[in-house]
C-alpha cells in the first residue's frame, strides 16, 4: 500500500536527516516530535517502513519508544538534537501542510 505524500515526505526527511538509521537514543525524542506533526496512525505508519527492513530489535526498541511518548517526556535538550538533524535534512518544523 502506498503512503500518502505526506508520510512519504517524512521518511525522505528521516532518511536524510539519518542516512545511517536513527540511534536509539535518539527514538523517544523523534517520534516525540513526529507526535506534535502527526495522528497516531501516522506515526504508526512511519514506524512500519522504518521497520520493514531493519532487525527485531530495532522494531521492538521503536514500538517501545512510541509507547513510551505518551507516559515519558524527553529532555528538551533531545529534542533540540533530534530538531536540528531533522531540519538539516529538510523536515519542516512549521506543521507540515496536509492536502
């Protein structure tokens, strides 16, 4: 199944922002920051490509760290590192516009 331009949008910001894939420190902040963007089924949607291709644990340590946003807030300072990565591979901090 496709995904919609905006979704597909994030991932190429993601990509760009971590060519090398997301550290895991830095899994609680992002998906933080995609929560302030995105519905909850979108940010699921994002985690399902993100995990497609990467290894079990990886997947766990994501669906944690997603589950995780709603009952642990991450230090600002984290969430300024994981800004300024996302901004330096195009991600808009602005809301996204959706169609």
């Amino acid at each position: 199944m496709a995904l919609p331009p905006l979704l597909t949008s994030v991932i190429q910001w993601l990509r760009a922002g971590y060519p090398d894939g997301v550290p895991e420190r830095d899994y609680l902040p992002l998906f933080a920051l995609l929560r302030r963007k995105l519905t909850g089924d979108e940010v699921a949607a994002v985690a399902d490509v993100l995990t497609a291709s990467g290894d079990p644990a990886s997947a766990l340590a994501i669906r944690t760290a997603i589950a995780n946003v709603t009952h642990d807030a991450p230090l600002e300072g984290d969430i300024a590192r994981v800004s300024a990565r996302l901004a330096a591979g195009g991600w808009p901090l602005a809301t996204p516009s959706r169609p």
